[in-house]
C-alpha cells in the first residue's frame, strides 16, 4: 500500500479516501496546508514545517484537535508505511464538514488529511541546464504568509507559464517582484545574495530559510530586501528555493537571458552546501 492517505485517524489507498462535498475546504478553501518531503528516510525539517502549518492555522483562527507531536507521530508513521526512500507528503486541515454558511460553524470538527506518494525530484537535465520563468500581476490577497488552500491565483500564475513555456512565474505588485507561485526566489548581484523579505507578501518557505541560514555560515553575504522587476532583469544570477525544487537556478526572465545565459557559480555553490548538509 504505497501511495496512502490518513483521513481523520483512518489510513487507506489514496483512492478510497474521500471527504464530505459538505467540508468547507472543498466550499470555500477554508483550511491550511503544507507539503513536507523526505531524503533516504529523514524527513525534511519537520518541526518548522509543522510550526508554520499551525502558525497558518492560528492566522485563520482554525484550531486543529490534533497536537504537533501527534501530527509529527502520523507523519512518521505514514512514511514508514508507503515504504518509500523519498516522500511527498501533503497535509490539508479545514475547518471540516457542515452546511454551507459562511460564517464559522458551531461544533464542527476540523479536517486532517494527509496523503503520501512517491517522491520525483526534478530531472538532472533540468537542473543542470536552468529553467526560464515569466513574470505575471499578483491578485492574491494580502496575507500570502498564511498555507491557505486558496491557491487560484497560484494556479492561474502556473498556467500562464507552461503556456509560454516557463517553469514558474514570478509575482509582481507595483513593480516589486515578491515570489513564485510555487517557490521562493533569491538574486545574485555580484557577489552578494538578495531576496525578498519575509513578511505578509510572501510565503517564507522552509527551504528559503535553511538556504539563508547556510550560506551566512559560509559567509556569503545575503540582504532580505524588496527587488523591483528592473533590478531584477540586471541580476547576474537567479534562482528557486521549494521543497520539490530545493535550489533551481533560472537562466531566462520573461525570455531574457539571465546572466550568462548559465547556472552561475553562487547558485552552484548554494545547492552544493545545501545537499551537503541533508
């Protein structure tokens, strides 16, 4: 049974588990989410994955019934489970089933639902040759730090770069460039390493800060700072930060080369600390 689902304290095949067309984050995306990956068996940073998925839940006044340490116990037992090396485990918790009314529900029990699959990390090929992304108008709303499952704008962002042909787009409000619909995203200008601050316009992704923490310790100089699009287009370097992509570098932006047109040798230094370190 490899590829399974937890459903409020129940396992099963992915395909058998199902939730109520009642559950209000099927109604209104009213719920939290976090995706956690594991490397040979060791799971990723748990304890600051699960910290932000409570800390997104509390944004949104949804409280889970379900401990951390308990959630962290089904996370490691559902690894064990599927029996693979690698793991892609998504956890979703709403506010749980009831008649459709927008305000909060009196006695409704929250939802927990997580699903483990294989995990495919992105092709050697492609990390190795870089990825090109586009730039698109953020419309999201203005609490981006919170794993809400509302995630249309993201969507319709992804969308709009497979049909140009980009791996990611990157967000852009009032000519600052704040993040990926799926990633986070650093610049190299020199020598010196820049990404957008943490704050309520992006989602500050595990990955983001264990990369920010390493490459201090390596004593790589690193700005948390705002980017505008035009400073952007001048970077020497660009790359991804995500659980899926870990560090992916781009080598084109809105069709421009990035650059050299190359992976650069910050990016490359970054990833090889990071997999060092696993």
């Amino acid at each position: 049974m490899p590829d399974i689902a937890y459903l409020n304290g129940k396992w099963s095949p992915i395909a058998s588990a199902t939730v109520s067309v009642e559950d209000r984050g099927f109604q209104f995306g009213d719920g939290v989410y976090e995706l956690i990956r594991t490397y040979n068996g060791k799971i990723f940073h748990i304890d600051e994955h699960i910290q932000r998925l409570y800390q997104s839940a509390r944004q949104i006044q949804l409280a889970p019934r379900e401990t951390a340490a308990t959630l962290c116990q089904v996370i490691r037992q559902g690894c064990v489970k599927s029996g693979y090396p690698d793991v892609k485990i998504y956890i979703q918790i709403t506010r749980g089933a009831a008649p459709r009314v927008h305000s909060f529900p009196k006695g409704c029990r929250p939802t927990v639902v997580m699903t483990f699959r294989k995990f495919d990390p992105v092709p050697d090929p492609i990390r190795k040759k870089g990825v090109s992304v586009i730039t698109v108008d953020d419309i999201r709303w203005n609490w981006c730090n919170v794993k809400s499952l509302n995630l249309l704008p993201n969507v319709l962002a992804r969308e709009q770069a497979v049909r140009a042909g980009a791996y990611d787009a990157l967000f852009v409000q009032n000519g600052w460039v704040w993040e990926g619909a799926g990633s986070n995203f650093f610049a190299v200008f020199g020598k010196k390493v820049v990404t957008p601050p943490a704050g309520n316009r992006i989602l500050s992704g595990i990955t983001r800060e264990v990369v920010i923490a390493q490459a201090k310790q390596q004593g790589i100089s690193v700005q948390e700072k705002k980017i505008s699009l035009t400073t952007l287009s001048h970077a020497d370097e660009i790359f991804l930060t995500g659980t899926t992509v870990e560090l992916l570098p781009v080598i084109r932006l809105n069709g421009e080369k990035v650059g050299t047109g190359k992976p650069g040798p910050v990016t490359r230094r970054l990833y090889r600390i990071f997999q060092d370190a696993l």
